[in-house]
C-alpha cells in the first residue's frame, strides 16, 4: 500500500455521517428540555416549592454552558468522540444517582451538575466536527440541522417522560432514561470524525487552482478581516461582548418559557395537556433551528436575529395576557403561541455558533463558541429562577415576561450596532483565506 492509498480514508468526505451523528446525539441530550413535564411529575409529599423545582434545571443550563469553554477546547484538540462518549457517560450517572433520590438537592448533584456537564461534553462535540465539513455557504444550514435535533426531542420524551412517570413513578423514569441516553450518544459518538486539515482547507477555498488565485490576489489586497481569532484574542473585541449579551436575551426568555411551560398551561390557562404544549414547542425549537440556519445563509445572521427578537418579545408579551376566559388561552392558540416561541428560542442556537464561526474563524471554533455559549446557561439561569421565584411571591408569571421582552427588544437593538472585528493592520497576513463581509457574512 502506498502514501497515497494511504492517505484515501482521511479524504473520505464525512459531512452528511457527522451532521446526523450529531443530529442523534442531540436528540438524547435535549431530555434537558423535558424539565417542565417532570418537575411537574415530582409528587406533593416531596416538599419542592415551586423555586425548588427550578433550582435542577437552572443549574443544569448554567453548568451545560460553562463546560462547554473546556469541553469544546478539548473536541478541537483531542477530537470529538472523546469528548462526546464522556458526556453521554456523565448524563447516565447524573440521571441514575437522581433516580435515588427525593431531594431539590439530589436532583441539583445529579440533573444539574453531572447531567449538565455530560450535556456540555456532547453538545460541544456535535456540531464543530459537521460544519468543518461544509464550506461557508452551508454553515447555518448544518448548524441547524444539528442543533435541531437537541429541540425535536421534547417530542418524544415530554410524553414519554410522562408515561413512565406515570406507569413506574419518577425514580424509574429517570434511571430509565439515564441508562437510554448512555448507550445512544456513546454509540453515536464513535461516529463523529473532524476532516483532515489539509482536506478542510481545500474544501473552503473550493480547489488547489482557487487557492493559488487567492494567493495572488491577497498579495495585492490583504483581507481586512481577521480569519481565526484565538480564545484571548476574541475576548479582546466587544463584537463578543455584544453576541453574548445578545444571546443571553434570545437564549434566556426562550428557557424561561420552556421550564415553565407545563405550569404555565395549568395555572396560567387551566390546560391540563401541558406536556402536549411541550411537545408542540419542541417541534417549533427543533424547526426554527433549521429554517433559522437556512434564512440566515440567504438574507445574513443580523437580519434573521433582527426577526426572531422582535417576534419573540410580541409572542411572550401575548403568552402573558392568554387566560382560560380568552381566545389566546384555547389550546389551538397556545399550541401556535408555544410552537412559534419554540422556533424563535431555536434559531438562537443556530444563528450565534454560525455567526461565532462567521467573526471568529474555524480553527477555534469549539472553544470560542464554548465562551460565546456561556451566555445561554447565564440568561437560563437568571430567567428561569426570576420566573420561579416571581410565581412563589405574587403567584403571576407577569413580571417576568414583561422582564424578557424587554430584554428581547434591546437585543434586537443591538443588532444595528455589531458587526465583524477588524484585524489591525500590523497582523494582516499575506495569505489566502475567507473575508469576512461587514455583515458577518463568509466570502471566498
């Protein structure tokens, strides 16, 4: 066998594999958007108040998100199926040791801290290794098909998890799904692959001729972009400054709405169905991340962003008047109501790893989007516990609506302001690469 035989299989073009593997992992992990139904499923003699049930997933979005700094620094250094195959061991043991337990405590150690970080491990390996395989063109379309599967999974488990509580009580549902969710994602993990560097590199700038032209032509004109940016490099910039206070909007009025939603549907608008509300914003999420990924390779990151804050704030402001006795509170219009804030939540989580990968470049992709994804957790976390605690005071969700559209509206503020970081003159390098437009969008 020679060099070049040899060196066939690092040529393999694994995209579509990737983009599915990772797609199948996160339809495990998204159990962590199930929450609403089985905190709703915790029995009165456990004693949890309503800050209580909030208290495991609010820990668990804001370690989900802070893993992800190490755990994508880890995936771009050491690979993904690593990374991905501990983070489907850690969700096993965190949904086992909660199962043997009655306790807001319990849950918090093993849904919150070790469920969280395995999440963490598997969401950041996901999707770095599927977009690499794409050019820039396809990157909010890959993106969202991956990340779409961590929104779809409310589908199946929200009921699922319902009838196993139901059938077999809290505790079994978890160990049941702890020992699923274990075998999936380190079965599927063992299916992501990076592309070779020399195959990625190609693959962006289309062929060896492109590359020489290129070469060429940024002889003559330097790219004013900066291509990859290191971690420390990054945090020099305010564009990341302003994409994660951005992301933290988007991110947390969306997890607020989805921890809550089942409660919200009950003593809000006197549904008993709350799971199937679940449901159907799980399929709006895992939607929205797709469609959203699509719209934004075609009319740019900004301009969707721009569409799904403004139309997030109208949606939670009309959730916050939906009552039993109004046309808003029927289950057609909270179906439509929920699926349509499930879909502008889900674009979120295609749209900022695009536009991260967009600014930022690929070479750091996990790490830098792990610093990026930190405001998910931080905007989970501060919702979802206003959100519990304002119900546990003045019995009303109201405050924290009118908190999140806020919120939902300076966000959308911000997108006529940020725009992508200039490379100093003193580091513009003489070498082909990708320009950045000044609308965050990749060109060749």
């Amino acid at each position: 066998m020679n060099a070049q035989t040899e060196l066939k299989p690092e040529y393999k073009n694994l995209g579509w594999r990737n983009t599915f593997a990772g797609m199948g992992i996160n339809l495990a992990l998204g159990i962590l958007y199930t929450w609403s139904v089985i905190s709703k499923g915790v029995p009165e003699d456990w004693g949890w108040s309503e800050t209580d049930k909030s208290l495991p997933y609010m820990i668990a979005c804001l370690i989900f998100s802070l893993v992800m700094v190490p755990a994508g620094r880890m995936q771009d250094k050491i690979g993904p199926r690593i990374v991905a195959s501990v983070g489907g061991v850690l969700v096993g043991l965190g949904f086992l040791m909660a199962s043997m337990t009655t306790s807001s405590v319990g849950f918090i150690i093993g849904f919150g801290i070790m469920a969280g970080a395995g999440i963490g491990c598997g969401y950041a390996s996901a999707t770095p290794p599927s977009v690499k395989w794409f050019p820039p063109a396809k990157t909010g379309m890959i993106a969202g098909i991956v990340v779409s599967g961590f929104g779809l999974a409310s589908v199946y488990a929200a009921p699922l998890a319902k009838w196993l509580t139901a059938t077999y009580g809290v505790a079994n549902m978890m160990r049941i799904f702890g020992i699923a969710f274990t075998v999936v994602v380190v079965g599927l993990a063992q299916l992501l692959k990076a592309p070779h560097k020399v195959l990625q590199f190609i693959e962006d700038l289309g062929s060896v001729g492109a590359i020489k032209a290129k070469a060429q032509a940024n002889e003559e004109h330097p790219p004013a972009k900066k291509e990859d940016f290191t971690p420390k490099e990054m945090l020099k910039t305010p564009q990341f400054y302003m994409l994660w206070f951005m992301y933290a909007c988007g991110a947390g009025a969306g997890l607020m709405i989805i921890s809550k939603l089942a409660a919200i549907a009950g003593t809000q608008v006197g549904i008993t169905l709350g799971f199937i509300l679940v449901a159907v914003l799980a399929i709006g999420n895992g939607g929205g991340r797709v469609v959203a990924g699509m719209l934004s390779d075609k009319i740019g990151r900004k301009a969707t962003m721009l569409i799904c804050f403004i139309g997030q704030a109208v949606l939670i402001l009309l959730l916050g008047v939906a009552k039993g006795d109004n046309v808003l509170g029927t289950v057609p219009a909270m179906a439509l109501i929920s699926a349509l804030i499930g879909a502008n939540y889900g674009a979120n989580l295609s749209l900022f790893p695009s536009i991260t990968k967009d600014f930022y470049g690929l070479r750091n992709f996990g790490v830098n989007y792990g610093l990026v994804f930190t405001s998910w957790g931080v905007g989970g976390f501060m919702l979802a516990f206003l959100a519990g605690k304002m119900y546990d005071i003045h019995q009303t969700f109201s405050i924290a609506y009118y908190g999140a559209s806020g919120l939902l509206v300076l966000a959308a503020a911000m997108v006529f302001f940020v725009k992508a970081p200039d490379m100093p003159a003193a580091e513009r390098v003489k070498k082909p690469g990708i320009i950045i437009s000044e609308d965050g969008e990749a060109k060749q």
